[in-house]
C-alpha cells in the first residue's frame, strides 16, 4: 500500500515511490509486479498506466453495515 500526503500530491512523489518498489522488488528476483486500485482511483490509474501496468481483470466488492442488536 502506498500514498502520498495530499499537501504533497502533484509533486511526483508517487512515482518516485512506486518505480523505487518496483526496483526493489526486480532486485529480489520478482519477474512480475501485481496490484490492486480502486476503480475510482483516477490519479492512482492514471499513474499505474503511465508506468506500464495494464488492467488484467475485476474483482468486485460488496460489503452491508450490520443489523442492529435486539
């Protein structure tokens, strides 16, 4: 999980931070980098495609407060 403080976004931070992973994780050996975003997330898609990820699928999430105790 990354992020970046919002009073820093736009500054290229996520990048540096996301190359500097991947890197991490080349050296170790990892031949491929697998992730999950919110389908909401357009800054955060928009800098995963821009470094080379590509959209391999969809996984849906469905969650309900529980009832009230009696």
């Amino acid at each position: 999980m990354m992020g970046v403080d919002p009073s820093y976004r736009g500054r290229g931070l996520g990048r540096v931070v996301l190359l500097a992973g991947i890197e991490y994780l080349r050296g170790k050996g990892l031949g491929e980098v697998v992730l999950e975003v919110d389908s909401e997330n357009l800054p955060a898609l928009a800098l995963y495609e821009s470094v080379g990820f590509e959209k391999a699928g969809e996984i849906l999430w469905y969650q309900r407060a529980p009832e009230p105790a009696i």
